[in-house]
C-alpha cells in the first residue's frame, strides 16, 4: 500500500482546561451541557466509533433475503425447477455472470476521475457489495445447487471463494474506515476526537476527573497491543472484553453521580436522564475509538494483504468463468 505504516497509539494524559470561560469553551470542543440539549450534534460528529443497530437495517434485511432465498433453493434443489442448459435456469447463469464482471466498475470509479453525476465512490462501493453477493447468488440458482463438469466446477468454486473473500475484506475495511461506508481513517485523527471526548467528560461531569483517570488506564493498556501479526491477534480479544467491563462500571458510576448531582440540584427526571444519556454516550464513544486507534495497524496490514490476495483470485474467477461459457455453448 502507498501510505506509510500509522504511527504507534500514544494516549495524552489527561489535563483540565484552564483559562476564560470564551477560551475553554472554544478548545474543549462539544460540553457535556450542549450535547445532553442536542445528541444528534454528538453523533453526527463522533457517531461513527461505535455500532448503531439502526444503520445494520438494510444490509441485515438484505441479507437475511439472500439467505432466505438460498435456503428456499437448496430444499427444492430435487425438484428439477431449474436447469443450467435452457429456460431461466440458462437465464440466471448468463445474468449472474454479467452482475459478477460489473463489479469491476466499482476500481474503475475509484481511480478515474468521473463526474459526481456518474455516482460518488461510496455509491458504486455499495452497489460493488451488492452485486457481489447477488452475483453468486443468481449463479448457484443457474447450477440448481449441484455440480457439473470440471470447468463448471472450477468456476463454481472460484465464484465462491471470491464472494467469501469479498465479506471478509467488507468486515476488514469497516476497521479502518470511519463508518459503514466512510473516509478512510488515520491514527492522528482518532487520538484527536480521542482528546475531545475526553476533555468533554472531564469538564462537563462532577468528578469527573475520577472517570477520566480510569479512561486513560484503559488507553494505557490500549498502547500494549503488539505490532506483529500473532500478538495483536492474541491480544485484541481480550482488549474488547476490557472494554465492555470498563464500560459496565464507567456507566455504573455515571448514573450514581450524575443521580446525586440531580438530587443536590432538584433536577427534573427528564434532565437527569438526559445528562445520563449524553455522559453514558461520549463513554461509549471514547471506549471504541480507542479500540480503534489500538487495532488500527494491525487491521491495516490485514486488509494489505487480504487486497493483494483478493484481486488475483478475481481475475482467476473471470478467466475460469470465460472458459466455462466458451465451452458451454461450442461443446
């Protein structure tokens, strides 16, 4: 890859904002104040660290689709409704075969420079998604789910591997992009919204101080993670169930302190449950964008070399699937 390897994670400690009221609220970026008032401010600005089940709808509807159909398929593969020589059957070969060669539209859109008319690079990632798995999808119904010659076999198989390949680069990808569908991200950027998050919950919560001590903890165990392939593998998984207990007791102590804090101050229940949201939110952020700038390197080196792996096989797909259609229609 052209870009230089990240540089290692490295946590500032925390330090209160000193200084004007006019001056810190300039530097400490968004206050725990404004953001219980507006939450869609903090999301749309730090939203992407951590899994929002609402953006999960359309894929996991579209997949649980696919499945279904596939599913439905392979039960009444006896019946003989489809076949590969004539009728739909010969149909969905020859369209599965067309939406598995658009897919190289999507590195065509990427490096030349097109009009915005002609679709952003997002748009054309997510319709290279798609078509990757409808393409596979059309085919296995062409093959009515069975085996055939040798070269429709070799097809088959290539066909399957790349599609496989094609959700573990998407899964690989999501790691060092900011988002579904994001910019690509870069370590300095993370450590900076890092620092932000983390000024914002120790100057806008009572002792919070105490909470930010136990954040930096974490990012400092954060900076452990080894820089070689089989020790960052070894170590991520236990850094993720850190996270998720250092979470549990963080919101734990939030709600108790942010409930007191209600009490002293006669808050009404819808205050004091927005505080807690807010606070409970820029938690949650802070602990996966750690996460984040600590996997990010060795992410980075995987989707590397899953990129260099991914498009040979491909062209290896292209080649056998031309093969299989020459063949198919002379012979």
């Amino acid at each position: 890859m052209a870009e230089s390897a990240p540089a290692p994670l490295r946590i500032k400690p925390y330090v209160p904002l000193s200084g004007s009221k006019s001056s810190a609220n300039k530097n400490r970026g968004p206050s725990i104040r404004n953001t219980a008032r507006s939450p869609w401010a903090l999301m749309s600005r730090f939203g992407h660290y951590a899994t929002r089940p609402q953006l999960w709808i359309v894929p996991m509807t579209f997949g649980a689709g696919l499945l279904g159909a596939l599913l439905v398929g392979w039960l009444n593969r006896d019946q003989d409704y489809l076949t590969p020589e004539t009728g739909l059957g010969y149909w969905l070969g020859i369209a599965g075969a067309g939406l598995m060669l658009l897919l190289l539209l999507y590195p065509l859109r990427k490096r030349l420079a097109l009009p915005r008319a002609v679709g952003s690079v997002a748009f054309w990632f997510r319709l290279h998604m798609a078509l990757g798995v409808v393409g596979p999808t059309l085919i296995l119904f062409h093959s009515n789910f069975r085996l055939g010659s040798l070269n429709s076999n070799v097809a088959m198989f290539a066909m399957l591997i790349v599609a496989i390949s094609g959700i573990v680069g998407r899964y690989l990808y999501g790691k060092i992009h900011l988002g579904l569908y994001g910019r690509r991200a870069q370590v300095r950027d993370i450590l900076a919204d890092i620092e932000v998050l983390k000024h914002a919950l120790g100057d806008g919560l009572p002792a919070g101080d105490r909470l930010v001590e136990q954040l930096d903890a974490f990012a400092t165990q954060a900076t452990g993670v080894p820089r070689n392939f089989l020790g960052a593998l070894c170590v991520l998984p236990g850094l993720e169930i850190r996270a998720r207990v250092i979470r549990h007791q963080l919101l734990r102590d939030v709600r108790s302190t942010i409930r007191a804090e209600a009490k002293r101050c006669r808050w009404s229940r819808r205050t004091r449950e927005q505080r807690i949201g807010a606070i409970a939110e820029l938690v949650v952020l802070h602990l996966a964008a750690v996460r984040k700038a600590a996997a990010f390197a060795f992410y980075e080196r995987v989707f590397g070399l899953w990129h260099v792996l991914h498009l040979p096989l491909f062209f290896i797909l292209v080649l056998a699937t031309a093969i299989h259609v020459v063949t198919a229609h002379l012979f």
